[in-house]
C-alpha cells in the first residue's frame, strides 16, 4: 500500500466502515456490529476489540436456505485490533468447533512484501504455507468499479496516484505491506478442499476490495484524526443498527399479514361456490452459478 502504517490505520477503519454500510439492507444481508470497544489482554496487549455478525441473507444458494434456516448461517467475526499487530476470528455457530478461520495481521513500513517467515511460523507450518500475492492495482478483479481503479485515481490530498506500472510499489514513498497469515479449521468431512478453495477465493476478494477502495477513498480520510475516525465508525454503527431495526420491523409486519392472508383463506362462506383448481406446483430452489 502506497502509505505509511500510521495512515494505514487510519484508512482501514473508514474503509472497512464503508464496506460494512455498503454490503447492508438488502433482505437482511449485512454487517451489524454488536460490540466495537477498547481491550487489553496478556496476548495482544492494548488496542480496539469488535464483534461482528454477518448476515448472509438472500446470499445463500437456494437449495441451502430450503434446508437450514438463513439465521443459522448467520458469521460472526471477533477481532482483535492492536495495531500494528492484528488478530481475527471467524467463526458459524451452527458448525460449532467444526469451522472456523483465523487471520494474524502484520503491518510494516517501507516493505514491499519481501520479509521471509514475517510471522515466525515453525519448520511444520511453514512447509504448508501458500503465498499468495496481491496487488491492489494490476490484480484481476471481478468487481470491478471503475471509481475503486487504482490505476485512475489519484489523491490530491495526499499527493498519490495513480498506480501504473507492474513496477508502481518499488517507485512509491511511502509503502508499506499488509501481511496476513489465514489459518483454516475445517472437520467438515469430504468438503475440505472445496471449503478452503472457496474461502481463499473470497479472501483474495475482500482484501483486493477493501484495499482498492482504501487507496481510491484517500482524499476522504487522509486529514483525519483516530477520534474523527472513530466517529465516523459510531455513525455507522448507529445508521446500521437503525436499518437492521428496520428491517425487523418489515419481517415482522409481512408475517402479520401472511397469517391473516392465510386465516382468510381457510374460512368459507355459506354462499361461495367451489371450482376445482389445481394449485401452483412450489418453485424448485436451484443454486445459481
């Protein structure tokens, strides 16, 4: 990332807010944050703990929501923020000890991802590491906005950009590196491969999208402070909380009303008259591509 560690924090915090209010409102999919407060413990020390649930919504592949209650697939995401070390858990109450993710989130200046074992993973762990790569500029992207281009936006605040070049992060000062080490948990048998496919694949995405939207967001949050920054996460918090109530309302209200919908149609009257219909065969869930 073309910017110092310090501004790093900064910039994630807003861009990861964005992306929360963003994903949000669309049959009940989102981000809702439960708890966003201070924390100090013996393994990280000092920094900002939150918890997270992501609700998947409409999101599930339709075969999957005809059998198990959307809700139960609910993510929760617990994150331990001690900048410039991070730690985060994520984890499905409904697969219990059967799944979870974990990610350790390192962060330095003047790196350009070239620091070997940055995490100090013993001889065992590390023969069964994968690098993967990412370039927040030149990478394919499949969600692709032509506002979160790298390649086309430029800060004038912070005076960066764009980033042209296979070559861009040797000739940008600042730089700094984002290096995470994604440990996966998974005793689901016969779906572990598939399982972990699809999670680095959505890993690579969230990364490039988070990233991508920090660098092109810049003139945003550049002048701002970590108390402003963390106002603007409140606010955001608040307009989430505020939608999700929403939307429980209107959940609770569309019952309502298909109940009494349901109770009329149950009742005859004494001067009606019958026909023979043939109801309307129920729709087959199929799993989009």
């Amino acid at each position: 990332m073309p910017v110092t560690t310090a501004e790093y924090q900064i910039g994630q915090l807003f861009g990861i807010a964005e992306l929360s209010k963003e994903g949000s409102g669309k049959n009940g999919e989102g981000v809702e944050v439960v708890t966003n407060e201070p924390f100090e413990n013996s393994e990280m020390g000092k920094g900002q703990y939150t918890h997270k649930i992501y609700h998947v919504g409409a999101s599930l592949p339709g075969f999957v929501s005809a059998v198990v209650p959307t809700k139960m697939l609910d993510v929760h995401e617990e994150a331990w923020n001690a900048f410039p070390y991070c730690k985060t858990v994520i984890t499905c109450p409904f697969l219990g000890d059967r799944f979870s993710i974990t990610l350790l989130t390192i962060h330095k200046d003047n790196d350009t991802g070239n620091t070997p074992n940055i995490h100090n993973l013993p001889k065992d762990k590390l023969s069964k590491r994968k690098i993967v790569r990412l370039d927040i500029a030149n990478d394919e992207f499949e969600q692709y906005k032509k506002e979160d281009d790298p390649k086309l936006c430029r800060s004038e605040v912070a005076n960066r950009g764009p980033l042209t070049g296979n070559d861009w992060a040797s000739q940008q000062q600042p730089i700094m590196c984002c290096y995470k080490l994604v440990t996966v948990e998974c005793k689901i048998w016969g779906l572990q491969s598939k399982i972990e496919s699809k999670i680095q694949e959505f890993e690579r995405n969230i990364f490039l999208k988070l990233h991508r939207k920090m660098f092109c967001s810049m003139d945003a949050w550049a002048n701002m402070t970590m108390d402003e920054v963390r106002l603007h996460e409140k606010q955001v918090e608040h307009d989430l909380k505020q939608l999700f109530a929403k939307e429980a309302d209107q959940s609770a209200e569309g019952k309502k009303k298909r109940k009494k919908s349901s109770a009329k149609s149950t009742t005859s009257s004494p001067s009606s008259s019958t026909s023979n219909v043939v109801p309307e065969a129920e729709p087959i869930p199929v799993m989009s591509s």
